[in-house]
C-alpha cells in the first residue's frame, strides 16, 4: 500500500508516532509518507510552490511551509494560526500531493479536525480511502479550557467523523463519542496507543546523581515527575499535595520545562512546601535510571473533558511500562493503572484526595509496590504491544482500502 499520514506536529518532539508506524510498515512493504509542517517558512506565499520532500531518519517527509504565529507560539490564538494556515496549505497543495504520492489511503492524524477537508481532498484525487484518527475529544477540552461552547470546532470535529471511510480511535470509548456527534459508531475501531522503544540506558549525570543521592539520604519516599510542565499536567494539585505530606519523609521531585515552569515556581513560593524540588529535565538516556530511583511515578491531568471517553494518553502508558507504580490524579473510575493494578488513582480533583493517595502508596510494603510495578509492565506488554497494534491497524488501512 501506499500509506500517506498527515500530522501537523510530526516534524517536532511530540511527533514520534507517524514515524514509529512508518518503521513497522515500511518493511511489509508499504510506501508510507508524512506530511508536516514547517512553521516560520511561509512567509511569502509565492516561495516553496512545489512539495519540500526530505528522509528523516528512513522516513519520507513533506513539508508544508507555514507562516510564523506572529506570537510566543504558546497561546491559544497563535496555535489556532498554526492550525488553520496549515489545513489552507494542505488543501491547496492536495492536488499535487495526490499525484506525486498516489496514497492508496490517506491518514489524518494531527490531532485536530482541521486538516481533515484537505486530507479528503487528497483521498478523492487518488481515489484512496480517508480514516480519521481519533486521538482525543479535541472539541470538548478547547471548550473546557475556553469555557464557552464553541459550535465551529464541534462542527469541524463532526465533518472529519462523519465523511471519513473508517476511524481509529485512540480513546477506549471513541464510538461512545461519535455516537454523541450523530455520527454512525460502528464506523470507529479502536486501537489504542503503542509503547515505543526504550531508550538506551546511559545512566544519570553527575548533577542529577549527585541531587538524588542528597534527596535519597534526606527522605524515605520520593515521588517523581519528568515531563512538560503544562498547567493540564495538575502539578499545582501535586505541589499543594505535598505541602500536605510535608514532615512525613515524603519529597516530590519534579523535572522538566515548558510553558508552565514560571508559574510552577511562583506557586512553590506561595506555597513554600519545603519537600518540593524543581530540576531541569532528563536527557531520555537518563529515563531508566530515573525511573528506577523513584518509588512511584506521578501522572495528571486536570481536564475533565479530557478523560470524558477514557484515557488514551501514550505519555501515560509510557509510565506503566517502566515497572514503578504510578499515582494518577484523573477525573475517571477507569484509570489505566488501577484497571492494571499498578497504582492508585485520586479522581476526587483537589489536593487532599492526592495527598491520601500518596500517602497510601507510601505506606504500601516496598515488595507489594514492586509487585504493582510489574503489574504495570506486564499490562503495557500485554495491551499496548507495538507489533500487535501497528498490524491491527494496518489490517484496517487494507480493508479501508480495498472497500474503496
């Protein structure tokens, strides 16, 4: 098959996943290509009329030059831009974006509807199939976070569901979801994320051993979380948490950056919890290492709408698999880790509910959390296999196909 992936965000740190199924498929003998974005180069719309093709790491790329957001890059508004100027130039270019490729089916997978009517436009020109891919309920959290209703998304998200050939859906209850747009379930099949690869063990720095080492010697538990530092990732909840616990040989350690580490800092200041500690983040060699210094890991998200049709989320499973338990703060009865048994989940939404939760992890038999570790391992090896779900889906892309 020809396999064309559309993913806005694949060219950058997040965008692991198309390449990750392109490495699986490709040897089977498929073509599979991935249009992106190329943001800060389309400035002028007469440069770059033809395709900007590039093999990235054995994978072919097509880059869509889009303008600068005309901001910092982390508001609302500026991604918006981004979004909308690249489905105007993925539905410009679609006619040559079918002939030169000739997908036999066509993937619209960046996360958002707005790509869609250019992905289907690409899909009727090589008279291929369009499966859209559902990774969350897009329209539900911007409205959350908005906190006004927003038709246009809702109206986007239903077109690209309603005139797609199939849907994969990420969220272990995407029919649940497309039944409440108006949209036939049946058409929806879900597969859920896949682990990726472990990186290499090379061990920890000399500054973040050494910074353990202190933090080791000076408590008896130590909750860890490395990762973007989003405001929906709930490490204000985790921060006010542990003021909770604080005195209790309990130290929450947080590693990363992003858009939310300034006020992460003025609220650890506020709060002036003394076994609450701030590091930059981990190099992904130094992730084993890590892991396996922590005696629980911690993962949260404060959106509602965002665990409304269960949790898809690859960030999450990426934890399990580690074989530490994990404490999550999620607003849902079917968390991940305890429907594996691996951790315990404080759905309550405030920092109490979370501090009981880590308390109760801390006070479990250190043999008892190693068990629920392995729980967790043995849950992503079993549920979230690679080989099992990128053939899955790609069964799907050929039955798509061939009903074309």
């Amino acid at each position: 098959m020809n396999i064309l992936i559309i993913s806005q965000y694949a060219g950058g740190p997040m965008g692991d996943r198309p390449r990750q199924l392109a490495h699986r498929w490709t040897p089977l003998g498929d073509r599979v290509a991935i249009v992106t974005a190329d943001p800060g180069q389309g400035q002028d719309p007469e440069i770059k009329r033809g395709l900007e093709k590039k093999t990235l790491d054995g994978v072919e790329h097509v880059f869509l030059p889009i303008p600068p957001s005309g901001g910092e890059g982390e508001g609302e508004e500026d991604e918006d831009g981004e979004r909308s100027s690249f489905a105007k130039r993925l539905y410009g270019l679609a006619p040559q974006i079918a002939r030169e490729l000739a997908p036999d089916v066509v993937v619209a997978a960046s996360g958002h509807p707005w790509d869609a009517l250019g992905a289907r436009r690409i899909a009727r020109r090589a008279r291929g199939g369009f499966v859209f891919e559902l990774r969350e309920n897009w329209p539900d959290i911007r409205e959350e976070r908005r906190g006004r209703p927003d038709p246009r998304a809702r109206r986007a998200m239903g077109a690209a569901l309603g005139k797609s050939d199939r849907v994969v859906s990420l969220l272990p209850r995407g029919a649940e979801y497309l039944k409440a747009l108006g949209v036939p379930p049946d058409k929806a099949v879900c597969i859920p994320d896949f682990s990726g690869p472990s990186p290499a063990d090379r061990g920890l720095s000399p500054h973040l051993e050494e910074a353990l080492d202190h933090l080791r010697a000076c408590y008896d538990f130590l909750v860890l979380y490395q990762g973007d530092l989003a405001p929906e990732r709930a490490l204000g909840r985790l921060v006010d948490a542990a003021k909770l616990l604080e005195g209790q040989s309990l130290a929450v350690v947080i590693l990363g950056g992003g858009r939310g580490r300034g006020a992460l800092l003025r609220q650890m200041r506020e709060v002036t919890a003394a076994n609450v500690y701030l590091l930059d983040g981990a190099e992904e060699g130094e992730r084993p290492e890590l892991y396996r210094r922590a005696d629980c890991l911690y993962y949260g998200d404060g959106r509602s709408a965002a665990v409304r049709y269960g949790v898809g989320s690859q960030a999450l499973v990426e934890l399990m698999a580690w074989g530490t338990p994990v404490v999550t703060a999620l607003d849902t009865d079917q968390s991940p880790v305890e429907l594996a048994g691996c951790g315990l989940n404080a759905r309550e939404g405030d920092a109490a509910a979370l501090a009981r939760a880590l308390a109760r992890m801390r006070d479990t038999p250190p043999a008892r959390r190693r068990a629920m570790g392995e729980r967790g391992r043995a849950f992503v090896q079993k549920n979230h296999d690679p080989q099992v779900l990128t053939q899955a889906y790609r069964s799907l892309l050929e039955e798509t196909v061939r009903q074309k």
